[in-house]
C-alpha cells in the first residue's frame, strides 16, 4: 500500500510534512510526495502520483486564499481533483483550508494542520480499515473544527 501526498508551496504551513507525520503514526505504507506551485496544479500531481509512481490513494493539500478569484480557482481544482479520481479509480481526499476559515494567522495555523491531521488518519482508514468509516457513518464528523455530532441523536 502506498499514499501519495500531493501539497502546494502556497500553503502557509507545510500540510505535506504534517499529513506524512500522522500517517506514520498509524500506519505502516509506502509515502509518495509531489509539491507543486498552487492548488490548480494539484491534479496533475495527484494523477502522477496515481500513474507514475503506483499511489493506491492520494491526498490533495492546499490553501485557497480569501478572494472571490480563489475561491472560483478552488472550485476548479476541485473539479480536476474529481476527474482524476473517475479517470484513475482512485481516491484522492481533498483537504482545502480556504484563508477566510479563520480570523486570524494562528487560527490558520491550527485549522490547517488540524484538518490535515485528521483527514491523515481518514485516509488510512480508507486505504486499509474502511470498516472504520462504516462505524462513523452518519455521525456528523467534521475535519479541522469540532464535530457536530448525528442529526438524529
């Protein structure tokens, strides 16, 4: 098993380095790095990653700034991110963390690397313990701020 972890240099925190660290924790795989300028380059990386260099799933890092103009370019990296997933049977979990998420450059920080932490863990779930995710089915988790639990308690 091997995953591929596609980040951005536009990124203000290393979300790559931070994806790689919790997966090490719990996971024993094979790690693929790609870096690339900006978040509409992600699926290119991803699909290489996929093709070139035998990823079995990738995760999509990166941090769209606050404008309007980035988030239209989120949107169609988004878009890439899906074709590439019809195009290669693959899944590649998009962990985007827009700029206007936050108040304020320490709560960036946070949110980034939290996101990032656990959807780290969601891909080894989903690499190697899909079992787990049928367990949190419907239960209102959400990656980076706190769950908000199942609408039917």
């Amino acid at each position: 098993m091997k995953i591929g972890i596609a980040d951005t240099t536009f990124a203000r925190i290393d979300m790559g380095g931070i994806a790689i660290d919790e997966i090490r924790k719990h996971a024993s795989v094979g790690l693929e790095r790609y870096v690339v300028p900006g978040i509409k380059d992600l699926p290119v990386a991803c699909k290489k990653l996929i093709e070139e260099r035998g990823c079995d799933l990738v995760m999509a890092l990166g941090m769209p700034g606050g404008a309007e103009k980035d988030k239209v370019c989120a949107h169609e990296a988004s878009q890439g991110l899906i074709l590439c997933q019809l195009m290669t049977n693959k899944h590649i979990i998009e962990v985007f963390v827009h700029e206007d998420e936050a108040r304020n450059a320490k709560e960036l920080a946070w949110l980034m690397e939290q996101r990032t932490r656990e959807h780290a863990v969601n891909a080894v779930r989903l690499a190697l313990r899909p079992k787990d995710l049928e367990k949190l089915a419907g239960t209102g988790q959400r990656q980076g701020f706190e769950d908000v639990g199942p609408a039917r308690p």
